[in-house]
C-alpha cells in the first residue's frame, strides 16, 4: 500500500478548477525557469518501476549565479546624507561577507521576506537585502528610507509592555491570568501612552515572551484553584484563566489595530512544540503532528491568538551545533501548520529564523552564538517554502558590534543564550573557522599537523597584546563533543593574530546563504506558491534519525522535489533518497541524490495520467 503522505496547503493558496489550469500554471513556471537556465528539465515518471534520478538533472544556486531573476529587479537610489561611520560596514560592493556571490537582484513577488536585523554596522547590508529577496525591513535607527525600493515595508518591532510590571501595577498575581478576565486590558494599555503610533508603510510584530500558560493538570494543582467547588464553577475558573492569558495577546494586537495598524503579528506562539519535546515524541513512535482537535494549548488559546493576528511570527530556532538543525524546523513548521491546517482560512505565517545558535540554555557553551553553516542556512530558508510557509523572517543583532569582521578574540565574559557571563579578567572567545588551515601543535617540531577546517572551532586560550599571538585549542566539530571549551589534555596552538583573523569566519556569513535559499525560492516562485507543500517522509523521522531531506510540492501532474543532507556538510559525502510508491503510485520508486546543496528536481506524470 502506498504509504500516508502529509500535505500542507499553502499559505493564502485558492484551490484551481480543473487540473488542466494547474498543468498550465507548472508549465508556465517552470518555463519560465528554463528561458533562464535551459539546462533544466522536468523528468517524465515512469507508469511504474524505478526513476533514479542525477545531481545533473537537478538545478542549485550555482546554476543562478549571473542569471536575471527578476523581470523588474529592486534598485536603490543613494541616500540623502552619507550613513554614519558606525553604521557602514567598509566593504566594496560584493564583497562583505554576507554577499552572495553572482545573485542577481530580485525581490519575491508572492511570498514575504523579512529582514531585522538591528545593531551598529548595518545600513549597507540593508541595501543589500533590500535588493536580494527581502522586502520587509526592520529600519533600526535609519534617518531616512526615501531611497529604498519602491515598495519596500518597514518593520515595527518589540514591545511596549511588560506583562510582570503591569500585574504589579494593577496589584495582580503574576500568573494569575484569571484577574484579567474582567479589566478592560486594551484600554488600559491605551491609556499607558506606550502604544505605537502608526506610520506609513508599516507592519508591526509586538514581542511578547512572558511564557506559557499552566495546562490544565498544573492548573488544577495550584493552591488558588478552586479544587473543592461544583464541576460548573471550576470550569468557568478555566474558561477565566485561559481568556485571561489570551488577553496578554490579543489586548496590544487590540490596541494597535486602535491606532491605525492593519498588519500586526505576535512573537513568538506559543502552542508550538520544541527540540526535545518533539524527540520525546519520536521516542514514542508518535507523528510529531498534533491533532487539532485535541492539543490543549490550540483549544484553550491557541486558535483564538490565531484569529487575532493578521501574521503569524513564530519562533524557530537552533540550539546546537548539529547535522539536525534543517530538519528541526521542518519538524517545527509541520507540527504548527498541522494545526493551522484545520482552519478554513490561515493566516499567513513567517518563522524567525536566527542564524546564530541559540546555545540551548542559560550555560556557556563553546558553540553558543555561534553562526550556522552557510549550507544550513540556505537550506532553511529555501525549503521553508517547501513546507507551505507564507514568507520568513531573519532575525539578529548585532549590538555595538561588527558582525561583518571576525569576532573580538577576547571578551569581558562568557557567552550564553541570555548574553554573556561576566568573568574576573575576561574570557578567550570561541571563534569559527571559515578557512581551513594546517598547523603542528605548540612544543611539536616534527609531527603530523593538525588540518583544522571550515566551521571548526578554535577556543581562545590566551591573547599576547606584547607579541600579538594568540593560542588556541582546537574542537573538531565533525565529531559529537559537548564537553568544555578548554580540555587539560588538548593540544594548543599558536598563529600571529592577523594571520589567525583571515581565517575565521564573520557572524554575517550565514545571510549569504539565506539570500541564496530565497533565490532559489525566486526561481520557482509561481509553482511554489500555487502548488500543495507535500512530506513524503515525516520530518520528524528526518529529525529524529538526521535523515537526508526530501521535500515536494505538486501542482497538477508536475512535482518539485528538493533535497538537501546535511551530514554532507560535515562528512565531505553524499546520500540518497528513496521515495517508494511516490505520489500515492504503487510500484513507482523514486530516487534522488542529496548532497551540501540543495537540489531542485522536477518531475511530472506521464501525459496521460494527470
């Protein structure tokens, strides 16, 4: 029997009439692909057997570089006054190191990308995201915006309220949500003076992360639960204390929408699932998709948040350095859009995606902050339109710091997720390779060097201001260690500090291969947003098992299908996909390659089996 196959309608997407119209659309989109690269092709499915098919038949981004992605390309004017030197980065066009290489300019015309990244050093790499696949900014401190491209939002973020200050304010019981049930929160909001004003061409996104309310187990085990009162009375207290939670969201969305907004978004939401919860139901032999009739935090809040908002920002980020990491927010997007997928109209939803790691917890840990692969990252973004989302947003900051230009080599403390731990005489920062390099160990004169390669670590172990060299250990991040950033049994390693500095890596690398995956997704913008987002395999076995990735999207009898294997990035190898019974078809298997890349492959039917 063919296997179940998951599938996610995209996004805002209205159904065609006639599977005629959706053959046209694919063959419109995909020739519109092949005037640009005539090397690609759809492959004709065999009525059954096997199709295997090679990386050649596939189209990457290489194959876009120099290549016109947009009929009508963004264009920026030149600002009215030079930018501020602690604003610009210094780099010549093409080659700061969040510039994607031969990526022409574009814009996606039926999707939204979003780009906040705030902080000194930024305004140039602004401009570029303008013109590479963002249209959606958020403007930091900008004077002006005039010279951006025509069409061109911006972005209004963060908060004006502190959930905890205002139950202390109004002489309420933090966690309490049940003694908002009857205060009109929306005007008292108002009535703070802190909501924004509303401005032309804005969208607002109101970050609110007071955590999640109590399930209805551990609310039933408060003390100020009334356990002992009649069934009707404990569950109107219910009904009380989730409508009170939700008011913690839909009261600012309330207040802004009083203000003018008309596009206003919550981060993050907070019914979705996480890392180990979703192990934790692969362990179990369970989907990873929640059943929507069902999943407490939908029914109590969650589908009434949704209904409140007109985006929908949830936050998926990565915690480890770790082969994991695409398939995690696959995992993430089809748990939440599971949910979404009971409704009659979704909003549309655009994840924030970090392209640091998160680090996991409130610890220093060597690999927190660090950037994810350039590989991973355009993974991320380019498959997410597999997966059915509405648009994306890349989230980071970069403070009073330069994130264009390796990291400062020594720190005032130790980083972790929640900012750095102060230290008595500093810490030796963690820094990432982004040019491998060899190199014998301190104290070894004839020895087998120590290759050190791209995305290695390299743990400060002291800073020679007198002499200018550095030591430094070494972590090897192909293997599996989570142990300290110092080992007493490891080698160290010496290299002048302007020698070491040209081999790591920049926080902003990671935005190239983000613009690479929208670039991508620029290519087969139409057929993405009008086809069905399909998981022949579940993401959470491709999570759970650091699977190969495999994902499709149909549009009448013609299928995109994009691979990606992210042990490729760590391994210098390559896997394959098998897809039995592809498409519901039994006796048809299909096989794919999937490497560092991701690979684009298009299939249809035989003409007579539309």
């Amino acid at each position: 029997m063919a296997p179940a196959i998951l599938t996610i309608v995209a996004a805002l997407w209205a159904p065609t009439s006639s599977a005629q119209t959706a053959d046209g659309r694919a063959e419109a989109a995909l020739r519109a692909v092949r005037d640009r690269v005539p090397a690609f092709q759809a492959v004709t499915l065999p009525a059954a057997g096997e199709l295997r098919l090679e990386m050649a038949q596939s189209l990457t981004v290489d194959d876009l570089r120099g290549v016109a992605l947009d009929d009508d390309p963004p264009a920026m004017g030149a600002p009215a006054q030079p930018y501020p030197a602690e604003h610009t980065d210094g780099f010549a066009a093409g080659e700061a190191p969040y510039w994607a290489p031969g990526i022409e300019p574009f814009r996606l015309r039926e999707f939204t990308a979003e780009f906040n990244y705030g902080g000194w050093h930024n305004f140039n790499m602004f401009e570029y995201a303008a013109t590479h696949g963002f249209s959606v900014l958020a403007p930091y401190v900008l004077p002006a915006t005039a010279h951006f491209p025509a069409g061109t939002q911006w972005l209004q973020w963060g908060t004006f309220i502190d959930w905890h200050a205002f139950f202390g304010e109004h002489g309420l019981q933090w966690g309490r949500f049940d003694q908002l049930a009857d205060l009109d929160v929306t005007q008292e909001l108002l009535n703070s003076g802190k909501v924004w004003e509303y401005g032309p061409d804005r969208i607002a996104m109101v970050d609110l992360e007071h955590g999640g309310a109590l399930s209805p187990e551990e609310l039933r085990g408060q003390g100020w639960y009334p356990r002992d009162a009649p069934e009707a009375e404990r569950a109107a207290f219910e009904q009380r204390y989730y409508g009170g939670y939700l008011k913690t969201y839909t009261a600012p969305i309330e207040a802004l929408r009083r203000r003018g907004w008309t596009s206003v978004g919550v981060y993050p939401q907070p019914y979705g699932s996480g890392w180990f919860a979703l192990l934790g139901l692969a362990e179990k032999g369970l989907s990873g998709l929640p059943d929507p009739t069902g999943y407490w935090p939908w029914l109590t809040y969650g589908r009434a948040m949704h209904d409140a908002q007109d985006i929908l920002y949830p936050d998926i980020y990565v915690y480890y350095w770790s082969p994991q990491n695409v398939a995690y927010t696959l995992a993430r997007i089809d748990f939440d859009r599971r949910l979404l997928g009971s409704l009659p109209e979704p909003r549309p939803y655009r994840p924030y995606f970090w392209p640091l790691l998160h680090g996991g917890d409130a610890d220093p840990h060597w690999w927190a902050q660090q950037p994810l692969p350039t590989e991973d990252e355009r993974a991320i973004f380019a498959l997410a339109f597999f997966a059915g989302c509405d648009g994306v947003v890349l989230w980071n900051w970069s403070d009073v710091g330069n994130h264009h230009v390796p990291p400062p080599l020594w720190r005032a403390g130790a980083t972790t997720a929640v900012g750095d731990r102060a230290v008595e005489g500093g810490i030796g920062a963690d820094v990432m390779v982004g040019e491998g390099f060899e190199l014998l160990p301190e104290g070894v004169i004839d020895g087998v060097v120590t290759r050190i390669r791209r995305y290695d670590v390299l743990p400060i172990v002291e800073v020679n201001e007198a002499t200018g060299v550095v030591r430094f250990q070494h972590i090897d991040t192909r293997a599996d260690y989570w142990g300290a950033r110092l080992r007493e049994e490891a080698p160290t390693y010496a290299m002048p500090r302007d020698q070491l500095l040209r081999h790591l890596r920049a926080p902003s690398e990671p935005v190239a291969g983000a613009v690479e995956g929208l670039a991508l997704v620029k290519a087969f913008e139409p057929f993405l947003r009008h086809g069905e987002a399909k998981a022949d395999v579940p993401s959470l076995d491709q999570f759970a098992r650091t699977l190969p990735i495999v994902r499709r999207v149909k549009l009448g009898g013609y299928h995109l299908l994009a691979t990606y294997d992210p042990l490729a990035v760590r391994a210098e190898r390559s896997r394959e996909v098998v897809l039995n019974d592809f498409d519901g078809r039994d006796g048809l298997t299909l096989a794919l390659p999937a490497d560092s890349q991701v690979r684009v492959f298009a299939v249809r039917a035989r003409p007579e089996e539309p």
